[in-house]
C-alpha cells in the first residue's frame, strides 16, 4: 500500500514496494492492493504533528539554535514553522488517531501484512570521501 494518508510518494519509492509486493507473489503468496479509507479521511501525518508539535517544537528549537536558514533540513523547518496545536486540534487529532486505530484494527482483522514505504523519499546514497 502506498497512498492516501501518507502523503506524497516518491516513485522509486512506490517501485520499490511494488518490486516487494511482487517477490512475495512470485514465491505464492496471495497479494492484492489495499487501501485504509481512514487514511484517506485522516492524513495521518498531520494527525501525528498536531498531537506531537508542542512536545516537539522546543526540542527543534535547541537543537537548531544558531543555526543559519540554510543548515536546517526540511523536517526541522516544518516542525518549527507549524502552528501550536489549540485544545480543539489536540482533541480533533486525538479522534482522528482513534479512527486510524480502528482503521487498521479492520484492516488487520481481514489480512496478515501489509507492505508499505517507511519514508516517502528513497534512501540517500553513502558520499565517500576520497
């Protein structure tokens, strides 16, 4: 599964879970494309940022104080560039993780794995100094 929820894939990204997919299927295991219509309600990353931001945004802040704009890597100026989470948010994040729960409690009472990305982009390769 690569998708709605997770956000924008890379398509090597997408390639190699398919190449994956297809290696199983290839040894007989039974393999089909599946979606969890709570992830297409609930872009799970958002959820997890409005839950997480005001424990994560000071942590972000130390570990960047000092640093020029330009050192910082996009995970760092999202987090820092994000809003604090209002009581509201926290409780609307809070119900959308509950129906990601369910979500994937449905899923998993139906099927016994899921394939899927662990980071929307691929792997950087290794530099190597000479």
């Amino acid at each position: 599964m690569v998708g709605p929820g997770f956000g924008p894939i890379d398509p090597e990204v997408t390639a190699t879970v398919k190449a994956a997919a297809d290696a199983l299927k290839d040894i007989g295991l039974s393999i089909e494309r599946v979606g969890i219509p709570a992830l297409e309600r609930d872009f799970a990353l958002d959820v997890f940022n409005r839950l997480h931001v005001m424990e994560m945004k000071p942590a972000f802040r130390e570990a960047t104080a000092g640093r020029r704009d330009d050192e910082l890597f996009k995970m760092a100026k999202t987090m820092l560039s994000l809003p604090d989470t209002s009581m509201d948010d926290y409780i609307e994040a809070e119900q959308a993780a509950e129906r990601l729960r369910d979500g994937y409690a449905d899923y998993f009472s139906r099927y016994d794995a899921l394939i899927n990305h662990v980071v929307p982009i691929p792997a950087h390769t290794a530099s190597r100094n000479s």
